[in-house]
C-alpha cells in the first residue's frame, strides 16, 4: 500500500499497539502455567547442582552469576 492510497491510516508511534501488531502476525505470549511445564520438563544439566532460594535470586538481581556447585567421584 502506498503512502498517497487514500485508505491508509497513519498512526502516530505513540498510539501504536505493539501487542496487537504482534497478535496480527501471529505471536502468542506463553502462559505462566506454560512456562512452569517447560521449566519440568528440561533436563537438568549433569552433574551441576543449582542452588535456588532467595538468596541466589538476590544474587541474580544483583547481576552476579548463580552459585552452581559441580560434584565430582
């Protein structure tokens, strides 16, 4: 469509809609139970422990690396 054709609407980029632009072409956002079930399902990566809880996520949020623990035989 060319910008003279009279049935183009320009839309300020302040009133775009980036969420429904996306929705047009197609992406749907996972939802929280979705991405749950992703998280059970990868395998854990062999032998490396990684250490959850509050303060590993304090740690995360501090943009340091998470504590990971690798034990050896």
């Amino acid at each position: 469509m060319r910008l003279s054709d009279p049935r183009f609407k320009y839309v300020p980029s302040t009133l775009t809609d980036v969420a429904a632009t996306w929705r047009k072409f197609g992406f749907r956002p996972t939802t929280e139970s979705e991405r749950r079930a992703r998280r059970l399902r990868e395998p854990p990566v062999e032998g490396t422990v990684d250490i959850g809880g509050a303060i590993a996520t304090s740690l995360r949020s501090a943009a340091s690396p998470a504590f990971k623990f690798v034990m050896r035989n």
